[in-house]
C-alpha cells in the first residue's frame, strides 16, 4: 500500500514541476514587434507642369513593298522554251532581256505562206494598177519589191482615189495586208522582254508547259523602286504632310535610308482600323533593301506649342491625372495633344501645378502621399 502511495505522489510532484518550468520559459520569451509601418505614406515622384514647343515625330514599323508590280499573261497559246532567264522565284533580270519565249516556229511559217500569197495576188493585179493607176504604179512597185518573208511588212502605199480604194478592197488586198500585220503583232507577243531591272517573285509555269492565252505565267517587280508601307493610328495621320522628309531605321534605331511621303490612305483598314501611308525610298546609302522587309519610319511631325511631354502611365482614364495639393493627391483632366508609344503630349492645366508622373500603386484621390527629394 505504502508503495501506491509513493508512486501516485511522484506522478504528482513531477506534473507540479513541469508546469512551473513552462510557466518560467513562458516568461522568458519576447513578444513580436508590432508592425509600426503599416500606415507608411507612398512616395511619388512629380514634375511641375511647364509649358513648351515639343517636337512630335511619328515613329512606327511598316513594310517594304515593291512600286511596280507586274503579272505577266499569254496573250496567245503555245508550249513555253528556254529564253534564257530561268523562270525560277528570285531570279534577277535586267530590262530588255527575254523572259519568256513561246514556241514561234510554226507562226513564222504560217506568216511566211501569207505573205507569200500575198505577194502572188499583189502580183496578178500590178498589169491592172499600172495600166488604171499609172500615176501610183512606181509607189505599188516598190512596195511589192520591198516584201521580204523574213521581215515586217512595210507600209502600205497611200491610195490616191476613191476608185483605187474601191479596186484595192475589192480585190481583198486591204484585208490581206492587215491579216498579215495582224499575224506579225501575234508573232511579237510569243517574247516576253523585261519591261525594268527586276526580279521573279511568283512563277506559275515551267519550260515545257502548254501557255492559255490570258493565262498568268509569273510575277516580276521592280527591285530598285521600293515603297514603305506604314500603317498609323487615324489621330496621327493628321499630322504628316506630303513630300516630307522621313529618316528609315534599321532594328538598332540607326538611319538605314531616307524617304519621302508620297500617298496617304484615305480610308481606314477594316482589319487594323489603322489608315497607311506610303513612304518612297530614295536615298539607299548602299544598303540592301529587300520587298516584305519589316522596318521602322521616323516621321518629323510638327512642333507643338505651349505642352508637356509626360510618361503614359502617369494618365488614368483617357485624359485624368494626379496633382499633388499640400500633402494629398487630386484628380484633375487634362487636354490630350498626342499620343506617343511611350509618352502623351498635353496642355489644361495650370504652369506650376505639381504633377504626378509615378503614381503609387491604386492611387486614389485623397491619398496622402509624399513627394521623391
């Protein structure tokens, strides 16, 4: 029994112990700080508004197109043969070169038998010319002599008469005359020649294949008469004016070319909602420039008076921004000159109001705040 009873109040003193120990580590450890800044006043940095001339260029990408731009179709059908420029996308070409070649042999013959029937008709009517016509006979002589096979037809003798009108086209040599020039056009048009130094950018046919007449055969465009592109918002386009200088820029910002303003859209993309202008490249500096090339124009714009050029982000809600008033921000609109990539040119309100241009993070009016040293 004594010995329960010993165990019992061991239990005991050893509970009592353990809860004086924790009760002294307890007493022992510090309380946490509060949080002293959790009302911490945001820091706003802030220009004074001032008033000035600002240069507003204008600087956006577009892309490089060619001028003048030509599909070439077949006028007349027949198996296209080799010209001597390859008819192969990219293949550069200089003007006067042949392009394109249809097979002309059996044209040249058939020209050859017109003209040979002509010559015989001509020929069974000359006694007749000479002896109705005498005075216009040497004229009809020389031209029949003149008639080779192998070269165009010369001119046709002026008819000096009602009567040799009615003679000639009653013996159908009018209309032989312009059959065969009608021929000899046709023949011409089986040669294709460079109309300007280019370059292919689309073929649609190859040596050895059957030419429609109106069919497309390839596309060819100017290398060296070469357009940018520029697609601009509606509110910018008021600025530009024609003729103007534009600086052309590679993708580091450096003046690659120059230009000029030659065209502005007068209708706005349906796609973009964006009205485009064109840009006509002048001055190279030996660069290459490529048609589909992507690059950025500069253009000058106008100098606008009495503004300030301030960071976008500073402007909430189209047209408001902050003042700051003692130690407290106030909302206040402004007018909207223009609007940059990165930057919005404004005027309304007063010169010396303290602007915001950093705003804290929802910002709101009545915010007390304090001001970047």
């Amino acid at each position: 029994m004594n010995r329960k009873v010993i165990i019992v109040l061991s239990v005991i003193v050893t509970l009592v112990v353990a809860f004086f120990v924790m009760e002294i580590l307890a007493g022992l450890k510090k309380d946490p700080k509060k949080n002293l800044d959790r009302k911490k006043i945001p820091v706003v940095r802030v220009e004074p508004v001032a008033y000035h001339s600002i240069s507003a260029p204008i600087v956006e990408k577009g892309r490089l197109a060619s001028n003048l731009e030509v599909n070439l179709s077949s006028e007349v059908a027949g198996r296209i043969v080799e010209a001597g420029v390859p008819l192969k996308v990219g293949q550069k070409f200089k003007k006067g070169q042949l392009l394109i070649r249809i097979y002309e042999e059996d044209a040249k013959m058939d020209l050859r038998a017109q003209k040979s029937r002509f010559l015989n008709k001509l020929a069974e009517n000359l006694p007749d010319i000479k002896v109705d016509y005498a005075d216009n006979f040497d004229e009809w002589m020389s031209f029949f002599n003149s008639i080779n096979l192998d070269l165009p037809i010369s001119e046709l003798p002026t008819v000096k008469s009602d009567q040799e009108k009615v003679f000639m086209a009653s013996r159908n040599i009018l209309a032989d005359y312009y059959a065969i020039k009608s021929a000899e056009v046709k023949l011409e048009k089986r040669k294709i020649y460079a109309p300007f130094d280019g370059s292919y950018v689309a073929v649609n046919t190859q040596i050895g294949s059957v030419a429609g007449m109106g069919s497309k055969l390839a596309g060819i465009i100017q290398s060296n008469n070469l357009e940018l592109q520029v697609p601009l918002e509606s509110s910018d386009v008021r600025w530009l004016n024609l003729n103007e200088k534009v600086d052309i820029l590679n993708a580091n910002g450096d003046v690659l070319c120059t230009g000029k303003l030659v065209r502005k859209s007068d209708f706005v993309d349906q796609g973009t909602q964006s009205i485009s202008v064109f840009v006509k490249i002048e001055k190279t500096n030996n660069q290459e420039l490529y048609q589909g090339q992507f690059l950025t124009a500069r253009f000058n714009g106008k100098m606008i008076a009495n503004a300030m050029e301030i960071p976008r982000n500073a402007v909430f809600s189209s047209n408001k921004v902050f003042v700051v008033e003692g130690d407290v921000m106030k909302e206040k609109e402004i007018s909207v000159i223009k609007r940059n990539e990165n930057t919005l040119v404004f005027n309304g309100l007063k010169e010396g109001e303290i602007l915001v241009v950093e705003p804290p993070v929802k910002a709101t009016e009545n915010m007390k705040v304090k001001i970047q040293k």
